[in-house]
C-alpha cells in the first residue's frame, strides 16, 4: 500500500510537472490516469487557474510568420529567398504546396506549425466539467471563469470552422466507457457549426466583465465586449459567399448523406450579421474603446498634422492597449516579426538586429488610395499610366519623400496610410528615437545603398511593412532596442467596417453604412466615400448602388487591415482569392544600382491557388482513424 501511494504521487508530480505535455493528446486519445490528475487539479483554486491559463495558452503562435499561415502564406508579403527556410509551413502554403499526408499548419492534428484545437477544445471540457468541485472559491470567480473557458471552446470552434468548414462539435468530453462507435465524430454542417458556436458566444457573454479593471493581472483576458466581437465575425464569415450559397460545394456530404454547405443563398444571415455587429459596437462604445489618435503631447518636439496622421494610423497597432484594442494576445509579443519588417536605415548604426527581409508586393502597395481617397486607377487628378515612371521629390515632399531624391512617380501623392503603412526607397521612416520632422531619415533600398547592401537583409520588392514595427523600437550604434506589443486580434475599426459590410449587404447603401466606413476613413486623414467618389472618381456613383459600395468596402478593409492577418480570411470568405491570389507576385527590380534600372517591375513567382485551397485538407490518416470524417471537397 505505501509503494502504491509513493508511486501514485510521483506520477501526479510528474504530471504538473510536464503540464503542457500532459494535456498534448490528440482529443480521441483516452488516458485512464488523468481522471486522478483532474480530480487533483480541481481541489484547490490555484490549481484550477494555472488549468484556465492552459486553455488561453492554446492560441496559435499569430506572430510566427514562418509557421502561422496568415502573415506569409498569403499574397500580402513576400520574404526574401535567402533569408525565408523554404521548407517551412506558411511559405509552403503560399507557394502551392499543400497536401493531404502531412498536411502544412495542421491545426486538426496539431503538426507542421500548427497546434491542436481539439486538444484545446477537450481541456474546454474538462474545465467546464470540474471547476464546480473547487471549494475554495466563490460562485461569482466561479461563474466567470467558466465563461472565458466556454468562450475559448467557441472561439477554437471557430478558429477551426474558418480553416476547415464544416468540423465535428466538440460538445462534451468522451466518457472513458465509451466503446468504439461513440468515439469517432463526423462533421457537423455549416448551420450547425455557426449556431453552435454563436450559442456558446452568448452564453459566455452573459457572464463575462464588461472591462478589465486590472491590466497589470488580467490583460488579455477575455470580456464582454469580446466575446460579443468575435460573435460578429463569426456571423459575417457565415453570411459572406463562401459559406452562403456556394454551390461549388453542392456534393460536399457526411456519411449520414446530409449536406455540409447550405445550397442557398440567405439574406437573412446579412441581418443576423449586421445586429450581432452593432451589439458588439454598442458593448465597445460603453467599454470606453473608441477610435485611437495619436497624441504628441509627451514629444519635445511640435510635429506636422500629416505626422500626427501617420503615426495614429500606426500606433492604432503598435501602441499596447490603446483606446482602439478590443482583444489582444498576449501570448504573441510582436519582436522578431518587427525586425524582419525594419530595413536599415542609417550608415552610422551597426543595426545589428536588423533583418529587413519582409516585402510587399507591388500589388498590395497599389491597392492604397491616392491622396484624394479613391483607387489609383479611378483618381481622375492622378497619372495611372505613368505610375511606373520616375519622378524627384522636392522640399515640399519631405514629410513622405526624401528632397532631391528619384523615385517612383507611384510614390508619390497617395494617401497617409500608404505612408504610414509602408517603408520604400526615397520614403521616410518617421520614429526610431528621432520624432521631429526636422530630424528625418529615409530609406535607401537600391543595390549597395544601406538598405540593400547585405547578403539577407534586404526586401525583394523593394517595400517594407512600416506598419508591424513600433515607432518607438529604437536602432543605436549597437543593435536594435525593440519596443514590443501584443499582436491586436480585434481592433475597434475592424468591428466598424464589418458592420458597414454587413448593413450593405442587408439594406444597400445609405447613410448608416456610410457612417461607420467614414470613422475609420476619418482617422486616416481622408474626406467621406461619398465626397471622395463624388469629387475625384472616373465612377463617381459607385457607392450608390450596392455592388458598388462593396467593392469599396473590400478595398477599405485591405487597405485598413494590412499586415494584420484579415486578408487572408477576408479574401476567401468573399470568394476572390481565385482572382486576387492567382495575380503574379512583383516587386522593383532590387538588383538595380540606378533608379532606371531599380524601378523595372520584375516577377518574383506566380502564385497558384486553386478552388479547393479555400479550405484546409484533413490530414489522410485521421480519415483512416475515423471512417466518420469526409475530406475537404478537392483533396
């Protein structure tokens, strides 16, 4: 008796001592030995909290561009070759390279980058099945925190649905008993995957605080607001045409012969979408969030209205827990990704840090408006034609534009985003320790210019992503000092744009839908859609009819989200990423010492995405494992 209680705790010993190893198991994997482990877990509420904080350690790794396919296994940035590890996951993905054996970001599983939701969605349970047994807390601690753990089974459910479609539900944990029928689970249809999930988001809600009062304890965790922010994103993703209506997967079945796709368009879903966004608008507004702009009152310096423009558009994601951030990860620092995005800038500094090897295709830099506010091709003032030509900045260009220097004439006279957004040969990089537009410093990106004269460090396209590094990250004669944040997942702009989507697609357009789109144009320092089409586009009234004003939307939000992950999910749940995707990746010619040579377009590599990439493919042996599950449509 005394060997088997030494043993018995020995084993529970080692277990908390390999927490995170001991709750890695695939979801279907039953280990007997963990009914004693909970029972431990839940006696006491320290315990209990380290199990809650396990749940939120499941987030995916947002900022780990090699791995996490939203930063580099789209279309939005393209790492240098030398610098890229070519058999990692996201740039595999972004390549074409997807495949059913193993497959790339595998988030079913949990393998090649990816980690394992169901696991994740298992430990949900299993909190939510025990935390009633801890005696030493009260019913309120009690009541919030099986909130925020329903909360994260929903938002891994979603996490998942938004990868893969339809998914099997996991509504309660698998009884040990349980013989082998009981334990596979086939996929659930779109409806029931989306009802679900939108159910567990009210019913976490309900119990969640409207604010964080304690940021130096709580941040991070989850609220109210949202949970009521990630229900509209839900519901827009399953309003949207790849999941409303979308006959392309007419044949896509259980193995009960039910359809996984609803066959029909249902406007109806546009409402639902639109109500759950402004619930969440209306929860944010009474949290206090509101639009963020910037304030140099702290600077020693007086700073130009252009500048305060640039920078709130920057700080909207870089400044830590600003007015703007409903819900950030802090479990993603954002550090080695500032660096891959930070060209050397100046000759005196060692900036040894420095990787600079993050660029931006030339298709992404002419997505942003000109100065008037429309598109490139649409500003009736602007030279489309000739936007590949070169032109010299003056003294009048200072704030955008190095004085007396050649660059590109697409360069020049766009709008502050682009700026503040993007870092380019001749532009300038405003911050780094020097915040005055007396003390500015440019980029120099042509062949053994600073910027380009390092066997990795440099960017293929010739553009860098300004926006993903802090303008307080500060470069020395040493090294880089990176000032980190925590990568925003919902930003109060986000929420307004998607409402203004919504309220188009429910009712057309009209005064209300302008006036969320207008918020986040106003911060940007440009005038409304309506004056801007109306004044400056070759289609003035396009954002009179319906078709019309989404597009504008959709190019709104590429624009306001770059480089922030939305891209990727927003292309493919519009279903244009066969359009968009499939457009050759280009970038200056970087091999260039003058700017004749410098600024030739050059093709980097034709992107190939397919119909069936709209949707993640089950890796082949789970389909062996569990004869319930049916393959993504395609693979």
């Amino acid at each position: 008796m005394l060997i088997r209680n030494v043993m018995k705790r020995l084993r529970l010993w080692l277990v908390l001592l390999c927490w995170p190893v001991a709750f890695s198991c695939h979801y279907l994997d039953i280990v007997p030995d963990n009914v004693a482990t909970v029972d431990y877990v839940f006696r006491m509420r320290a315990k209990a909290e380290q199990y809650l904080f396990t749940l939120y350690s499941y987030q995916p790794r947002y900022t780990d561009a090699y791995n996490y396919h939203t930063i580099l296994g789209g279309d939005e940035l393209w790492a240098n070759d030398f610098n890229v590890n070519q058999v990692r996951p996201a740039w595999q993905i972004a390549r074409g390279f997807q495949n059913i054996v193993d497959p790339y970001s595998n988030y079913w599983g949990g393998s090649q980058g990816g980690r394992g939701m169901f696991t994740a969605l298992r430990d949900c349970n299993t909190f939510l099945d025990n935390i009633d047994k801890v005696p030493d807390m009260d019913e309120y601690e009690k009541t919030r925190w099986k909130a925020e753990a329903k909360f994260l089974k929903a938002y891994y459910h979603f996490f998942l649905f938004r990868m893969y479609g339809p998914i099997p539900l996991i509504e309660k944990n698998i009884p040990i008993s349980a013989g082998p029928g009981e334990v596979k689970i086939g996929q659930a249809s779109v409806d029931s995957c989306v009802n679900y999930i939108a159910h567990l988001l009210d019913e976490a809600a309900a119990d969640l605080p409207d604010k964080i009062l304690n940021d130096a304890t709580e941040a991070g965790r989850v609220t109210k607001a949202i949970a009521l922010s990630v229900k509209a994103q839900l519901l827009i993703t399953a309003a949207s045409p790849l999941f409303n209506g979308n006959t392309d997967y007419a044949d896509f079945e259980n193995k009960k012969g039910e359809k996984l796709f609803p066959l029909q368009y249902d406007a109806t879903k546009w409402e639902r979408a639109a109500l759950a966004c402004k619930a969440a608008i209306d929860q944010c507004h009474e949290a206090g969030f509101k639009i963020y702009y910037y304030n140099p009152a702290f600077l020693p310096f007086i700073v130009s209205e252009q500048t305060k423009t640039e920078m709130s558009v920057r700080s909207a994601l870089c400044e830590k827990w600003n007015t703007e951030i409903i819900w950030a990860s802090t479990n993603n620092t954002v550090s080695t990704l500032q660096l891959e995005g930070l060209p050397k800038l100046y000759n005196s500094d060692k900036q040894s840090g420095t990787m600079g090897s993050f660029g931006v295709p030339l298709k992404v830099v002419e997505q942003f408006y000109t100065k008037n506010g429309v598109p490139i091709d649409e500003d009736v003032t602007w030279d489309y034609n000739n936007r590949y030509s070169l032109r010299t900045g003056t003294n009048a260009d200072r704030l955008t534009i190095k004085p007396a220097y050649v660059t590109a004439a697409l360069n020049f006279d766009r709008e502050t985003r682009f700026y503040a957004d993007l870092g380019f040969d001749g532009g300038r990089w405003f911050g780094q320790g020097r915040f005055s537009d007396s003390d500015n410093v440019y980029v120099e990106a042509k062949l053994g210019q600073i910027a380009n004269n390092h066997a990795w460090a440099y960017s293929m396209t010739g553009y860098w992503p300004k926006k993903l590094v802090n303008p307080s990250t500060v470069s020395s004669a040493t090294e880089v000092t990176v000032r980190t944040y925590p990568w925003p997942l919902i930003r109060l702009a986000d929420l307004y744009l998607m409402y203004s989507e919504a309220l188009n697609e429910s009712e057309g357009p009209g005064a209300e839908a302008y006036k969320w789109i207008n918020l986040v144009r106003t911060r940007a320092g440009l005038k409304s859609v309506e004056e801007s089409w109306t004044t400056y586009s070759s289609n003035p009234t396009a954002y009179t009819t319906r078709d019309g004003f989404r597009k504008i939307i959709h190019r709104e939000r590429l624009i306001e989200m770059a480089f922030e992950g939305g891209r990727f999910w927003d292309l493919r749940r519009w279903k244009e990423a066969e359009a968009v995707m499939n457009e050759p990746v280009r970038g200056w010619n970087y091999t260039g010492k003058t700017a004749d040579v410098y600024y030739q377009p050059r093709l980097l590599y034709n992107q190939s995405f397919r119909k069936r990439d709209y949707l993640w493919p089950v890796r082949e042996n789970d389909l062996i494992v569990n004869n319930l599950l049916v393959q993504s449509p395609g693979w």
